[in-house]
C-alpha cells in the first residue's frame, strides 16, 4: 500500500501545502510503523491511514479531501485502541485544520517545537491518553 499511501499525501501536498516530506524519508518511515487504512467496503476506495510507531508516535495521518470531516480521522485514532498508553504526534502550527482535529478528539498540546520541520517551519507536539478518555 506505499503507492497508495504516497498518491494520496502527495495530492494533499498540492493542493493545500501540507505533508512535505520527501519520497526516501517517506518510504523508510511507512514501512517501520503500523499502519490501519480506512477502506470504503462499497467502492473498495482507499479514505485514508494512519501510521503509528511502536512507541505510540504517530508518524503520519491523512484523509482524502474528498471525504473530510465524515468521522474517518478519528475512527483511524480509535483504530489504535488501548495498544498504547500514550499517543503522540506533532503537527505544524499553521495546519490549524489539523490542530483542531487532534484537540476535539482529546490531544493536549504539550510543546512549541520551533524549526522542527526541514523548512524551518515550527511545530507543536500533541499528547494523547487513551485510557483518560
Ligand atoms: C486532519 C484530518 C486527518 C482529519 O480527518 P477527518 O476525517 O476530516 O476528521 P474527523 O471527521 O474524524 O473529525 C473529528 C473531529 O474533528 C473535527 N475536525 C476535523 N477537521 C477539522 C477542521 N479542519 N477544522 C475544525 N474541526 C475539524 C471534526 O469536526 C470532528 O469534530 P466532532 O467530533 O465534534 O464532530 C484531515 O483533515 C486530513 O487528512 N488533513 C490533511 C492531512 C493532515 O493535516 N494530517 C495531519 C498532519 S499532522
């Protein structure tokens, strides 16, 4: 599913200027993370994914534009179930979409990461407890 996974960031990234990251990094890091993808059982339409790293690290989140805002981010959240104790993720403090997301869903922001991304562009690491919720 890397093709898929990488067709679907990369139409996100043209069209609103998000989700950056190269090709190499990409790859190296979907294949070390557990990944859930949402499938429309119909169409057989891959919706979006999560990938997540062994310590609870979301790596990646992406849904299609398309069917934004239907609940399918936070089933791909829920989808990690009780696995970790703690959940984490940063996200970039201009993609207020996003931050807004991850905060009606329960993260916490934790920390103002500056120049965290490879364009200098700054961060904010988000918190999450499953079992608070
Ligand atoms: C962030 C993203 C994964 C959210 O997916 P989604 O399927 O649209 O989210 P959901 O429908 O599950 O939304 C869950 C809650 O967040 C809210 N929410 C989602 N997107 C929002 C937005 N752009 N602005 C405000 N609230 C938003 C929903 O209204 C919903 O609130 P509710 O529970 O009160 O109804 C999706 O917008 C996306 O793929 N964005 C581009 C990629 C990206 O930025 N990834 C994160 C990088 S760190």
């Amino acid at each position: 599913m890397l093709n898929e996974a990488w067709l679907l960031k990369e139409g996100i990234r043209r069209e609103e200027n998000l989700l950056k990251q190269k090709w190499g990094f990409f790859a190296q890091m979907y294949h070390g993370a557990e990944k859930f993808w949402c499938v429309d059982s119909k169409t057989k339409e891959e919706l979006g994914f999560i990938a997540v790293q062994e310590n609870g690290y979301i790596f990646f989140i992406a849904v299609g534009m398309n069917r934004r805002e239907e609940g399918i981010g936070k089933y791909l959240v829920n989808s990690l179930g009780r696995k970790y104790d703690c959940i984490t993720c940063h996200v970039r403090t201009t993609n207020m979409g996003a931050i807004d997301f991850y905060e009606k869903i329960g993260f916490k922001k934790e920390e103002l990461v500056q120049c965290y991304y490879e364009d200098k562009g700054d961060a904010l690491y988000l918190v999450y407890f499953p079992d608070l919720e």
